[in-house]
C-alpha cells in the first residue's frame, strides 16, 4: 500500500505525460490444470488494444495479460466505486439516502428548479434524479433528456452525469471528507490496494457549466481486481466488514431493467442498472452471468462480477494515448472467450 516518493513522483509524470503509454511483455499466467481455454481467449486479444486483464476465480489469480500493476485513467467505472464508497457512510448515519436536495443544501449554476431540490441520494445513485442542469462533463445520454421540472425525481432512468458528480458534493458535504481522501481511508487501506495513491486521482470541470466537477479515479488492473472481489465477497475482506452487510445486495439488483435503459439511455442489449452498476438483465446473457453485475468505462475499462462462478474478470485499456477497446467488443467477444475458459461447455 505505502508508496516511496521516488515512485509517487514517477507515476504522477508517467499519468500526465502518456498515462498507460508503455505496454509491458509480461508474459500470461497459466494455473496447473488450464490450457485451451485460455489460449483461445488470447486469441480473442490479438489486433486489439487490451493493455491488461485479470481473471480471479474464488479469489485466487487463475489468468493475467500485460502489464497489470500500470496505474491508467477509469473513465465511468469511477462511478461504481463511488456507490461502493457510499455504503460505510450510509451505515455510521453520515449520509441520509432518502434525504433531497433541497435538505442538504445542494444547488448548482442559476439554480435548480423546485420540483429538481426534491430528487434524493438514492435517486442519484440510480441515476434517476429528474436533475437535467447541464454537468461538468460529457460521455453521457443527455441528449436525450426531456425538458427540466418536466420528470418527477426517481421516476425515469438517464444515464447522466450530473447525478453522478453530485454524489461527490453530497458525499463531501454530508461527512465533511474529501471523495479520495474517503476512498483510502474506508476501502483502499482496508483491503490493501497495492497501487492507489491519492495524489494520482484528479477532478476536472471540462464544460464550466456545473459547480460540481466529475471525480476521475486512476487504478492499476490488480487493484480493480480486489475491488470486484471486495464486492464478489459480499462487502467482506479477509474476514473483516469493509463495506455493510447488504450494501452489494443494494446497489447491484435490478432497479432499471435493460429495456429501460435501451428505450432513454442506449448502451449494450441486455444490461441493466442499480445504484450506479450494470446489471446483466434477460435472456441474452448465459446463465453463468445470472445476478453478475460491471463497472463500465469508455476506451475498455471494465470490472466484472459473476458470482454464479464466483469470478472476478477485470478489462483495462490504458489511455493516453488514444486507444480504445469498445464495450460492444468486451462483451460480445472477450467476456464470453472468458466464460468459455472458466466452464467450457
């Protein structure tokens, strides 16, 4: 977890000049016992822009690929990690989820409408605010949205990145900490993240139109990978309570069902969404990926969650440079070359 200074400086140069530039030859690993399978997987890689995965089964390494200590950029998987990071609070009484806007005291550029102060943090973390206000950031389905005051707060899904970077205000305002400062003390020292230093993550308002700027995570592969085991575990590490008991059951059922999502914010055909989770919903899906849940990210930053297998499957894609991976590629051919490796037919 400590990282020495010589290295810290090394990596914030290495995040702002090329962060995930480099690509390592770090040959794959191959447990006792497997072998097909994940030649065929390998395969599945070839001619794309992969920079590392990492598969764990019953939370042991059963497959790696590149370089998967390299610390790169996690887009909108950012937002799983911040409904993760909502749960301890929730549970010392920090932060009401039924509580609105309006109570907290949020606001934001030439003001919120009344019918918006009354949207709640659960309606946040479902991205169901009925908050249409312009956001620091784009990457999402507002330009889809109706027009402001016109939906009622937690009755319609879009995919919107105001809800999401609110959660940081109202997370800092409501427990008097800082998002990252948060995240090392309540997950990151707890289950010994090997490669997260605070200093590497940054805030950024791209639009000046939101007071609220979008709080972006920089991760290594290993690293992602304990957080889907963390939550595999059902909030648990190592014997000890990192996370409340329940709080992955909470934020990882179906709230959206894939239809909705497909009709007001278009994604991948069959997933669904939680409490800012991708929720594998309908008969698309394999019956290995019942109840699985992802974080998503654009350029191909995923982490994956099959309890049905008791497997943990991350995806990373380090940018810059431009690279990209698309999600329709994760999961329509490197997921199941996965699945097929795991529990070949």
């Amino acid at each position: 977890m400590p990282v020495d200074s010589a290295t810290l400086q090394d990596r914030r140069g290495f995040l702002r000049r090329a962060m995930g530039a480099a690509v390592f030859a770090v040959p794959p690993f191959h447990p006792p016992g497997r072998g097909g399978g994940w030649a065929a997987l390998e395969a599945s890689l070839e001619g794309r822009q992969t920079t590392a995965m990492v598969v764990l089964i019953g939370g042991e390494r059963a497959w790696t690929w590149g370089d998967d200590r390299q610390v790169s950029y996690l887009a909108s998987a950012r937002k799983s990690l911040v409904s993760m990071l909502y749960g301890p609070s929730a549970a010392r009484g920090d932060i009401r989820l039924d509580a609105t806007l309006a109570e907290i005291g949020l606001d934001d550029k030439g003001g919120l409408l009344p019918r918006e102060r009354q949207a709640r943090v659960i309606d946040l973390l479902r991205s169901r605010s009925g908050v249409y206000h312009p956001a620091a950031n784009g990457g999402d389905a507002t330009d889809r949205a109706p027009a402001r005051g016109t939906v009622r707060p937690g009755s319609r899904f879009l995919y919107n990145n105001w809800d999401f970077n609110a959660l940081g205000a109202v997370f800092e305002r409501a427990t008097g900490r800082g998002l990252y400062r948060a995240f090392t003390e309540d997950i990151a020292a707890p289950i010994g993240l090997e490669d997260w230093a605070p200093d590497l993550q940054q805030s950024r308002n791209d639009t000046g139109l939101s007071d609220h700027p979008a709080q972006h995570f920089a991760l290594s592969a290993r690293d992602m990978a304990r957080l889907g085991q963390l939550m595999l575990d059902g909030g648990a590490w190592r014997g000890r309570r990192v996370l409340p008991a329940g709080w992955v059951r909470r934020t990882t059922r179906l709230i959206t069902p894939a239809a909705e999502v497909a009709r007001d914010s278009p994604f991948i055909d069959g997933l669904g969404y939680g409490c800012c989770w991708w929720v594998f919903d309908g008969p698309r899906w394999p019956a290995a990926l019942r109840g699985a849940y992802t974080a998503s990210g654009a350029f191909g930053q995923f982490i994956t969650v099959a309890p049905v297998l008791k497997a943990v499957v991350v995806h990373k894609t380090a940018v810059p440079p431009p690279r990209n991976v698309p999600a329709e590629a994760y999961f329509g051919t490197i997921l199941p070359a996965v699945l097929a490796a795991i529990a070949p037919a």
